[in-house]
C-alpha cells in the first residue's frame, strides 16, 4: 500500500468499533478516496429487522453522494473487517460500487491483522450492468 493507502486502511481501522452489528457481531469499516483527496467513510449498522441493515461500503459510498462529491472520482475504496482473510464485500455493494466507481477503480480487500489483497471493480463484478445497459433495453 502507498501513504494515501496506509491511510485510508488506519482510518477504516479506526472506525471498526463505530459499527452498529449487535446481531451479527461482525463489524466492517470501509473507506474510499477520491481523486482531488476528500475521503468518506462508512460501517455496517444492522437493524432488529435483518433486512434493514447496510453494509459499510454502501455507507461509505452514499456518503460521498450525499457530501456532494459525486463529480470527484473515487480512486480507491478500501473494505476491512477481523476477519482472517481480507474481507470479501457482497453483490449487492459491488453493484452500488459500479454505479459511482469505474471498471479499473482500485478495490483493497484488508483485514485487521494487516492482509490485504488489491483488486479492481471489474475484477470483482464482471459484467456489471449499467446505465448503458438500462438505456439499451428501455422500452422505446
Ligand atoms: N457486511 C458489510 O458491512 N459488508 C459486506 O461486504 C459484507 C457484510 C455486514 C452486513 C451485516 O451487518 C454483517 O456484515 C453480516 O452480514
């Protein structure tokens, strides 16, 4: 990992315990990084009714949405969780990923002990649908 890396992973590190996971008792922090140098940062927060729970990484992302970065591109988003191997996110995150990331965007799988494992948003959502995708099939 590079400095801006190191950082992002130390940041995610940190907000492990603001995670909201009294179910699951599995917490995840995720943090991204844009291009111009804003981070934004997310953590999983579960719900008595499982199917209300958001991931970290949906956190992370709707909140570079919503601090109106969304024309700022994100060039890394890192995941990390006390699991053995670096934390692997879910489908339902990697599609949010492809709605506000690009194909070549840089993924880091990371876990407490310090594993990582760098990826790309293509690598782990090939043929991702889009908004071309939508755009194409749309009733004329
Ligand atoms: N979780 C995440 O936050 N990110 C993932 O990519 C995998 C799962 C959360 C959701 C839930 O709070 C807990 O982990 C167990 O599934």
């Amino acid at each position: 990992m590079n400095t801006e890396e190191k950082k992002l992973y130390k940041l995610a590190v940190e907000h492990l315990n603001t995670a909201y996971a009294p179910y699951s008792k599995f917490h995840v922090s995720a943090a991204l990084l844009t291009e111009s140098g804003k981070i934004t940062t997310g953590v999983n927060i579960e719900n008595a009714a499982y199917g209300s729970t958001i991931c970290a990484e949906r956190v992370a992302l709707f909140n570079y949405v919503n601090q109106g970065l969304k024309d700022d591109p994100i060039k890394c988003l890192l995941i990390t969780g006390n699991t053995s191997r670096p934390i692997s996110p879910c489908g339902s995150c990697r599609q949010v990923m492809a709605e506000f990331m690009k194909a070549d965007s840089k993924i880091i799988l990371t876990n407490v002990q310090g594993d990582y494992k760098m990826t790309t948003l293509a690598d782990i959502l090939p043929y991702y649908f889009t908004d071309g995708d939508l755009a194409d099939g749309r009733d004329k």
